[in-house]
C-alpha cells in the first residue's frame, strides 16, 4: 500500500479507517497520553508544596481522619482540574497545528 504521510493523506487515512474505542471513553488517545505523561512526571512544585502545608496548617484542629478527607478531596479535585487542563493544552495544540499547516497545504 502506497501511504500518502502528508496532512491530507492522514486525514483521509483516519476518515476511512477510524479508531474503534469503548464506547464510555469520549477521548481514548488524550486520557491514555494523560495517564503516561502522569505517571512518569512530577506533577509538584515548591509552590504546590507550600500551599499543602498551608492547607494542612488550616485544617490544624481537625482530627487526622478529617484532615485526610479534606485532602482525599482536594486532591481529587486539583487531579481533575489537572487532566482537563492538560487535555484541552493537547486539544489546543492540535488545533494550532492543523490551522498552521493548513495555510501551508490547504
């Protein structure tokens, strides 16, 4: 099979041979570039450590099993507003790169 490699050709490639997904996951290619990337980079700072020991100092009266809810929830929380941001970061840089390349080879 001769492959036409250029943006066109993928485009058609993908049209005529799309990805069958489960049908529950509505961004298959994006969670699963999500996930690696997660698990293999650090997702801290010495801003967010400081702010978790602010927010641990906050919650200073709270029992231990109290605190552990707060933080059980705000890090959920703070993991789903991660992966949003970094599929739309995905999702933007896509679009930048089809609008790019489309002044190119339209």
């Amino acid at each position: 099979m001769d492959m036409d490699f250029s943006l066109n050709g993928w485009r058609r490639y993908l049209a005529e041979h799309p990805i069958q997904f489960h049908e529950d996951c509505v961004q298959p290619v994006l969670n699963a570039l999500y996930e690696m990337y997660s698990e293999t980079h650090i997702m801290s700072n010495d801003k967010t450590r400081q702010l978790d020991g602010t927010l641990n100092d906050a919650l200073g009266r709270l029992t231990y099993r109290q605190k552990d809810a707060v933080f059980s929830t705000v890090n959920s929380l703070c993991a789903e507003h991660e992966q949003i941001a970094f599929l739309a970061g995905l999702q933007l840089g896509a679009q930048l790169m089809l609008e790019l390349t489309e002044e190119v080879n339209p």
